[in-house]
C-alpha cells in the first residue's frame, strides 16, 4: 500500500511505502505514526512547493531520524541540502538495502570542496545492507567533478552487498576524457553493476 500525505491530517492506517511532502510541521505531525514499528519500510522524501523547491534542510533530517533503521528504501529525489544531520539519517539506515538520490552540493559552503549528498565512501562503506545506489541530476552542472572523485573512492571500498550504482548519463558531461571508462572498469573489479541511464 503507497499513500501520498499532502497535509498534516492521516489516519494511523499499516503502509509499507511512504512518500511525502520536506515540510517540518508536517513530519513533527507524523512522527508519532512513523515511530510505530510497522511502518515504514520505504520512503521518500520530495520536495515541498510551498518553499521556494529549496531540497530538505538539516531540521527534517533531524526530525526523520527516529524512523532511520526500519528503512530498506529511501528517496529524496529532488536532492537534500548536504548537512552532518543528513550525513547522520542515512548512517542511522543501518537495514538500509536500496538509496536514491538526487545529487547536489552545499552552495553556500567555503571549503575547497564542498559539502555534497553523496556521503563519502567510508561512510557509506557502514551501510552493510546496501545493495543500489541510484543518482540522479537535477542540474546542477558544478557538481560533476565531485561525484566522479566520491564514485572513485566508494568503488574502491564499497559496502559488501552492493551490487548496482545507477547514475544518470548527464553527470558525464563534464568528465575528463577517459573517466567514465576507468569508472566501469573499476566498478567491474569491485563487482558492481554500474548502469548509466538517459
């Protein structure tokens, strides 16, 4: 059973899948539903219109964290603003079997090399369940050269039962010539299935 929350009124019915809307006051809502131990198993977090299409900020991630290790799915396709809250929900996943993500970087950040989405390798490497990893572009074109070096080092370590990055053929636009083809080859050494999508 799917159900689509659009406000901060639900019934307490079982679900397995569960999308909603980056809203504070309405995660706060839901919580007590979510902390239930049958639900849920999937979720997916997207973007709320009502805030501009600004990805989730480091407050939901707080919020979703009690919900963390009862997930095998979670989705924030849209992207999600990179912050330690969101480094520390998706190191809570510890049943955590499929990621999708939209990839994107902290824009307001004064490092060398930003803050992004995509956890670093060894922080992934904690996540024992994970099976696939799925990325996707939603445009944001200085982002590329960061997810090929982040790529590079999970493939050199990557978590033991995963078997599928997915990545959208955008995010090679900006690789240096020669990239893509040592990505595969390292990613058939580590025994992965790297799949890059239109």
């Amino acid at each position: 059973m799917e159900l689509w929350i659009m406000s901060c009124s639900t019934a307490s019915i079982p679900l397995q899948r569960l999308n909603i809307l980056a809203n504070s006051r309405l995660v706060r809502s839901l919580l007590p539903h979510l902390q239930d131990a049958t639900l849920p198993r999937s979720l997916t977090v997207e973007n709320d219109p009502d805030t501009y299409f600004l990805p989730p900020c480091k407050s939901i991630a707080t919020e979703l964290l009690p919900v963390a290790s009862r997930l095998h799915h979670f989705s924030a396709p849209d992207g999600w603003q990179p912050s330690t809250e969101f480094e520390q929900l998706i190191g809570a996943m510890s049943d955590l079997r499929h990621l999708e993500l939209g990839y994107t970087l902290d824009s307001t950040s004064t490092q060398d090399t930003p803050s992004h989405t995509l956890l670093a390798a060894n922080s992934l490497g904690q996540l024992t369940s994970l099976r696939e990893l799925t990325l996707r572009d939603i445009g944001e074109a200085q982002s590329m050269i960061y997810l090929l070096a982040t790529l590079n080092d999970l493939l050199s370590t990557p978590p033991p039962s995963l078997k599928r990055i997915q990545l959208d053929l955008s995010f090679t636009t900006s690789w240096p010539e020669g990239a893509r083809a040592e990505l595969e080859s390292k990613a058939e050494a580590a025994g992965v299935w790297l799949v890059f999508v239109v």
